[in-house]
C-alpha cells in the first residue's frame, strides 16, 4: 500500500527535455556563424604582421638546426589587386606625381607593379642607392607592409654593354640592383626576408624598344611587383 501511494506522488515524465539540447544547439550555431563572420572581415595587413610576430616569437630549430615554426602551415590570403594598388597609389601619390613619369604604378597579370627609373635610384652603371633614393624607397617599404603578400623585385636594363670594372655584364648590374633594394627593405624596414625574392632581367624585358634614347630610359628600371595569390602559389617555398 506504501509503495503504492509513493508511485502516485512521483513528478510526471518531463517531455519538454529535448528544447534544452536544442537551445544550446542553436546557440552554438550562432556562436560558429558569428566567428566565420569576424574571421571573413580579417584585416589582411594587420593579420599577416601578426602571423609574422608569431613565426618570430615561437621559431626554433630542428636536430638538423633547420628552422621551422609552429605556425608554419597558416595560409594568409592575399588581398585583391584593386585594394593593393588602391593603397600602393595613397601611399605614394605625391611621390608618383612629381616624378614625372619616372614613377609608375600599374596592375598586371602578377599583381601590382611599382615601377622606378633607375635614375631615381642608382647613379648610372652603379649598383648603391643614392642618398636622395631613400624617401621614395621608404615610401615604397612603407605600402609593402600594408600587406602581408610575398614581394619581387625585379632588376631591368636596356641593351648597352656595361664595360665596367665593377659588373662584367648587364645580367650582374640588375641582380646586384635588385639585391639592393631587398636588403633596404629588410635592414632599414625589417620586412620579413621570407617575402621578398629577387632577379634581374638585364635587358631581356624592355617595356619599349631600344633603338632610342628614351626607349632606353624607360627599360633601365628596378620593378617592385606585390604578387597577387596566384603568383604567390607559383612561388618556391
């Protein structure tokens, strides 16, 4: 009879149970689709400094003294040409403008193309940056680190032999110039040395002929190229 009146004072089954598991469900879609949202709006610059901070901060070596980072996999997505060559134009617009064509930004199919005369540059048929060349490599130095994209820079000549003492041909001038320019970036701007690759062309990549004085002018450049994702992908790692 006890037993029997305990069975009937019991609370009732709760049927109700399941909205609780598919509350937090909910929740936790909103909470996945609320980060997909934030990761999506990244900014690209801010987060490529960061990844490169992190590389630094955790690098370490292997028993073969290779270095290696924990975070070597992350994969940061270069941003579009436009935005690129959107800021690359701000950075440099007063630059750009009082060169007299002699500064060139331009789109291709590799990304967005910093074009310089050697002039700006170098003294003719020398390789060291003139001291006037340094607000316009800052400059330049400066747009690169709005983004975390890998950089070339890109040696060019016209088709005059060199005969100096110094490069024994036009293919050393380009490299050496191209070099250069690389380690400005990375000494004075200590821009990561793993996104920067260098070459030189010599006279093998005119943008006009060379059969004129100002044909010549025009080839006689160094080409800062930030490469675009597809580029970027055709590059050794």
């Amino acid at each position: 009879m006890a037993e029997r009146n305990r069975k009937k004072t019991e609370e009732p089954e709760n049927v109700d149970r399941w909205m609780v598991s598919y509350a937090d469900f909910v929740t936790l879609l909103f909470c996945f689709f609320t980060a997909m949202y934030a990761i999506s709006n990244v900014d690209a610059g801010k987060l490529g400094k960061f990844v490169e901070s992190m590389r630094e901060a955790f690098n370490a070596s292997d028993s073969g003294g290779r270095a290696f980072s924990v975070i070597e996999d992350v994969r940061i997505v270069a941003p579009a040409d436009t935005e690129v060559e959107s800021v690359v134009r701000s950075e440099l617009a007063s630059m750009v403008s009082g060169s007299n064509g002699g500064i060139e930004v331009r789109r291709d199919g590799r990304g967005v193309v910093i074009s310089v005369k050697d002039k700006f540059l170098f003294e003719s048929g020398h390789a060291k940056l003139i001291e006037d060349a340094r607000p316009l490599v800052d400059g330049i130095a400066s747009a690169v680190q709005h983004f975390p994209n890998m950089v070339r820079i890109e040696g060019h000549t016209d088709n005059v032999p060199i005969g100096s003492s110094e490069f024994l041909s036009n293919w050393e001038l380009s490299s050496q110039r191209a070099i250069n320019v690389a380690k400005y970036f990375i000494d004075r701007h200590e821009i990561n040395p793993g996104r920067i690759s260098t070459t030189g062309y010599a006279e093998f990549r005119p943008v006009a002929p060379n059969d004129s004085a100002d044909g010549r002018t025009k080839n006689r450049r160094v080409d800062i190229v930030i490469l675009n994702e597809r580029e970027q992908n055709r590059e050794p790692r």
